[in-house]
C-alpha cells in the first residue's frame, strides 16, 4: 500500500498545542531536574499487542520539536502490521529531549495506530467483497486530519473531512425540507457542479425518490443485510451505495455482501482503543554521576 505522509506544515500546530498543553509554565521539571544535558541516549519504540502502526510522522514532530538533535530511525513505517514485541523505531540522542517529548510522542501514535487497527479488523471482515471500509465525522476535535490518515493506514479510506467538501442530507435536513426530493432539490440549487451530493435514507420507500432527484451516493442507515441487498438491486449502479449503523466486525461481513461499495464506521475514530506502544531504554552515554 503507498500511504502519503502528512504535510509537516499541518502536523506541526496540533504537536506544538500538545507538547504546550504538558510543558506548562515551567518545562519538565522532573527531567531537568535529574538528567544532565550531556546526556544522550538510544532508545526503541517497541509495540506491546499486535497491530498496525500510525502515526510515526507525528511522534518524529514531537521528538524534534523538542530537540532537533533528536533522530528518529524508523524500522517498521505506517501501515506496517506489527506483533508484540516488534521493534518500530530506533530513537536516538539528548536523553532530556526524549524523555520529555516522550508521552506526547506515544499518545499520538498509541491513538492512530489504535485508529488504524481498528480499521484493519473491518477490512479483514469484508475481504473478498467490494466494499471499501470508510471513516465518517465522528472525529476528536482537533484530530480530524490526523485520525482519518490513520483510518487510510489501517486499508480504509476516508468520507468527506468536513462540511464543506461535499453535500450529505442526513435525516434531520429531510425532515426541515419536507422530504428527500425536496431537500437533494434545494442542495442542488445551492451548490455548484462539481460538489457531490448523498442522502441518508432510512426506509427503502424513500429510495426511489432519492435516485429520482439523480443523487450522487446514497447512505442506507441502521438496514438490515437483506434490506440492504434489495437497496443494491434497485440502484443498480446509478448512485454509490453506502451502508452505515451498529457496524462492527461481527456484523461488517453480512453487509458487504449485500453488495454495497462502503461501509462507514464512526467508532474507528471516536472510539477506537488504543494499541499499546512502548518505548524502551536501550543505552546512555556520559551515564549520571553517582
């Protein structure tokens, strides 16, 4: 799989928040207590459960944000399945800098590769079927960039990043216009050519309006496999078919085979837990005066 890294220029402001937010007023006061400057140190980041890894560009930020002596060696890149044990990176330099970036560094790339293990257990569930595994909105403020990359390492691909790069009537907009013709109706007049548009139907009575008004993709929310089966049959290709609701690994496999082209889940980023990674102290140069 080709995973493209973050731009640096959009991981570094939520880094530099994070590192701000445990630094405080006064640093860290533990570290500079104890350890001396000319400290330096290796180190590895090793995973602890079996999982895939994401997030290793963030966790490199915040080693170098802190120190930019600090190099970061990676053995194991993002996408990578790892088991416990595993070496993914070798992190190597000013012991002070390490250590007080460290927490920052692992709570990013603990939560992400969380995220895209998460992601890769629905996408092992639907194997051999054409749906594609895809996040949604339900994202933690402020991670939003960050959470749906990690949702593409773990093999699945991301829904619109926000409300302003694609139409989605949800039922609460058909409930205000008075219904799902009138709302793709009045989104079509809103918007130009080039913005996509998707209704959120929840009955299959409401599907031949839906393809009526010639939407681009329809989300089927809360149907069961065998509603869902008839939705396919009935769009027959006119609009991208998208199944939503109480997915989870158990249930993923049933609804891919309906037919349906992608299955979102909003608990890959909202609730996802997180894949426990370490960093374990391999060796110190200039060690601490007794």
């Amino acid at each position: 799989m080709t995973l493209s890294r973050l731009p640096t220029l959009m991981v570094e402001p939520i880094v530099r928040s994070a590192l701000l937010e445990d630094l405080g007023r006064a640093g860290d006061l533990t570290t500079d207590a104890i350890v001396p400057a000319a400290v330096h140190a290796e180190t590895t980041l090793v995973a602890r459960q079996p999982g895939v890894v994401a997030g290793l560009d963030v966790a490199q930020v915040a080693f170098r944000m802190v120190d930019p002596a600090i190099e970061v060696h990676v053995e194991r890149p993002d996408g990578t399945t790892v088991a416990p044990g595993d070496r993914i990176a070798v992190v190597v330099g000013p012991a002070r800098g390490m250590l007080t970036a460290e927490r920052v560094a692992l709570n990013f790339l603990g939560h992400l590769s969380g995220v895209a293990t998460a992601t890769a257990t629905l996408v092992e569930a639907v194997r051999g079927h054409k749906a594609r595994i895809c996040c949604t909105r339900k994202t933690m403020p402020g991670l939003r960039a960050l959470q749906k990359y990690a949702v593409r390492a773990g093999g699945g691909v991301n829904h619109r990043f926000g409300l302003d790069d694609a139409v989605l009537i949800k039922d609460n907009h058909v409930a205000v216009a008075g219904g799902v013709g009138n709302a793709i109706r009045r989104a079509r007049a809103g918007v130009g050519h080039l913005v996509k548009i998707e209704v959120e139907i929840d009955r299959l009575d409401q599907l031949d309006e839906a393809l009526g008004e010639r939407a681009d993709a329809i989300l089927l929310d809360n149907m069961t496999p065998a509603e869902l089966a008839e939705a396919v049959r009935r769009i027959d290709g006119r609009a991208v078919s998208e199944a939503s609701g109480r997915i989870t690994p158990a249930t993923a496999t049933a609804i891919a085979a309906s037919g349906v082209d992608l299955i979102s889940a909003g608990w890959l980023t909202h609730s996802a837990q997180v894949l426990d990674i370490g960093l374990d102290w391999h060796r110190s140069r200039q060690a601490l005066a007794a």
